[in-house]
C-alpha cells in the first residue's frame, strides 16, 4: 500500500499503533519490537529516527501515561511509545505530567498516535521548534526539545535538506553531540 499523503490530510495521526495489540504480555518489554516498530524507529517526542540519535540502543519505551500515576497501564500497549533516552528521561519526572487543570485546559504532552506532528509544530529557519498548539508548548517546555542538541540537529537538516524522521542515508555523518 502507498504511503498515506500526510501534507493532504493533516489530520492523520502521524503514528498508527498495531491494533489490536500483538499478543499479550504482563512484562511491557516484550513489546519492544512492535512499539519500534509502530513508531516507525523515531522518537515519539523529538521525532528523530533511531540513525540520527546514534542507534537502536539508545532508545526506550515510554510509558505516555506514567507508570507512577498509572500503575494499571504499566503494560497496556496502547500506553507504550517509542522514544530517545533523552527525551523520556525528562519526560518521565512525574512532577513533569500535566495537573488536572492543564488538561482540562488543553494542555500536557502531543500524542502523535492521535495526531500529526504538523497540526503542532514548525521549525523556524533558525532550527527552534515552534509550538503552534497548547499541547506543543507544554511538550516543548518539558521535554526541552529545543535543547542545543536538538536545534543543532535540525538546522543540519535544514541546510542539508535531509529528513530527522527517516532513515539517515550513509554520506550524512553525524553532526557533534547527537546522543542527548
Ligand atoms: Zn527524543
């Protein structure tokens, strides 16, 4: 099957998550290789695929909703994301999850198995990510995905014109300090 044209339907969910899930498991880890894949080996946060973070071993599965706050999802596959140690290392300080106020406002971390990246984000030529959504900001500012690293990589990608979520063709080499 094509590719679906994500720039003609904005709407679609940059991410589809297997459905129904796998098989199932108590021991989230066992889904490892599913959750990659359904994330197409990209960040669920910074967005970068697994070639421009260094390699598959630098990332994890992310609980969305926190393992400390939501011990009865710990291992719900529909709760599991795939994502850079960076990225979830900051995103999983429970102090990090968004009050009951700040959803009800709109606010808390972008789900991109619900939506595109593109209804939330712009990269400005400078390399900052842009949030264009409540739940962009709140992303942006927990996350720090406007960290050095980060506006480094994608002002590469800018100059270069190269994608951060596909594969990483063999001329590109890894610009400096990539692996936070
Ligand atoms: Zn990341």
């Amino acid at each position: 099957m094509d590719e679906p044209d994500r720039k003609g339907n904005p709407l679609l969910a940059r991410f589809t998550r297997t459905s129904p899930a796998p098989f199932l498991t108590k021991t989230y880890s066992k889904y490892r290789s599913h959750v990659r894949a359904d994330f197409e080996q990209c960040c669920a946060y910074c967005h970068r695929h697994e070639d421009w973070a260094g390699e598959e071993e630098v990332f994890e599965i992310d609980h969305f909703r926190p393992q400390d706050k939501f011990p009865h999802l710990i291992s719900i596959y529909e709760n599991l994301c795939w994502s850079c140690r960076a990225c979830n290392g900051r995103k999983s300080k429970s102090h990090h999850w968004p009050t009951y106020g700040q959803l009800v406002e709109g606010s808390g971390f972008v789900d991109l198995c619900a939506d595109d990246w593109e209804q939330h984000y712009e990269i400005l030529p400078n390399g900052n990510l842009k949030g264009l959504t409540k739940q962009a900001n709140y992303t942006i500012k927990m996350i720090r995905l406007n960290r050095e690293t980060l506006v480094r990589l994608r002002r590469f990608s800018l100059a270069y014109n190269v994608s951060l979520d596909q594969e990483r063709e063999i001329s590109f080499p890894l610009p400096p300090l990539v692996n936070t």
